[in-house]
C-alpha cells in the first residue's frame, strides 16, 4: 500500500485570482509583509501497487487524465509507503 502526496498548481503564466483575493484578505487582516499568493489543490491517495515504481506510474496518469489540467496547471507528487 502506497501514499501519493499530489500538489496541482496553476502554471506560473495563469492568472490566478483565488491568490490574489487570498492576498487581499491578508494585508486587510495586517500581513503586509505578504507578496504574493498563489493557490492550489493537494490530494492524498491511498492505492495498491506492486512497486512504488508502478505507484508512481499510476498517480503520473491520473495527474494527466483528470487531476489536473495540462493546459493551465503543473503537477507533482511524492510516493511513500503507507502507514496502517
């Protein structure tokens, strides 16, 4: 049993206008010191593989079939072996 980690951002060129609200409430809460903010989903997967090879060849494929969106987004991921 393996655990995937799965960050999707948006691609540095996409606006992203969820960061830049996230950066407005911030500074209006006093965190000038705040720059910029660029948001993201992360995902945890639990699944069976054989290998963490094909674990990681699992989780490359549903990255580019569904979790994120070639067009706009970068993925990346760490596998581990799972803790019970």
């Amino acid at each position: 049993m393996y655990l995937a980690r799965v960050y999707v951002t948006l691609k540095p060129t996409v606006n992203d206008p969820q960061g830049l609200t996230i950066k407005g409430g911030l500074k209006s809460l006093g965190f000038e010191a705040v720059g910029s903010v660029r948001a993201g989903k992360y995902m945890e997967i639990r699944l069976d593989a054989a290998s963490e090879a094909e674990a990681k060849s699992a989780v490359t494929e549903m990255c580019k079939k569904l979790l994120a969106n070639p067009v706009i987004e970068d993925f990346r991921f760490e596998v581990d072996e799972a803790k019970t």
